[in-house]
C-alpha cells in the first residue's frame, strides 16, 4: 500500500467540503472546512498516527469523526451537511 502513496492514519473518508452556517438558506460562515471519517470495526481504537492526523485536521478546522458501521458513518455525513440520510 505504501508504494500506492497510502499514508498511515490519514482517516479512511475525507470530505473537503466547508459545513455553512445559514440563515434563511443563505450561508453566512463556515462553521466546519471539511469532515474526516476513521472507520473502526468491533473495539479497535485509533492508532498514535490516525490520533496525530486527527489533532491536526481539528486544528485546521476538520470535523472528525470514528465511525464503527455503515450507518454511524451515513448519520455522521447527513449531520455534516444538514440533511436526512
């Protein structure tokens, strides 16, 4: 994998898409610059890497969440984008 340019820790889905805050459907701030899912299965918990990416992407203004299943990681997109999945 790493000679395909994977990096350890770089979260599984990264969105680089601002959340808004709006008002009236007009947006008046970013209130998040992109969302960053860990996918996590059963009890596995991050690695030191993944919670070094995971500083530093909240740091730059990311939301990050961990995900342990489909629907969790669907719900976490839907909330981040104010929708209904």
């Amino acid at each position: 994998m790493k000679g395909l340019g994977v990096r350890a820790g770089v979260p599984d889905v990264l969105i680089p898409s601002p959340s808004y805050v709006s008002i009236r459907d007009e947006p008046i701030a970013i209130f998040f610059h992109g969302l960053a899912i860990e996918l996590k299965a059963g009890k596995n918990t991050t690695t030191p890497e993944q919670d070094c990416w995971h500083k530093n992407l909240r740091a730059a203004g990311w939301q990050v969440n961990v995900c342990r299943s489909f629907d969790e990681a669907r719900q976490a997109i839907a909330d981040y984008f104010g929708v209904k999945p």
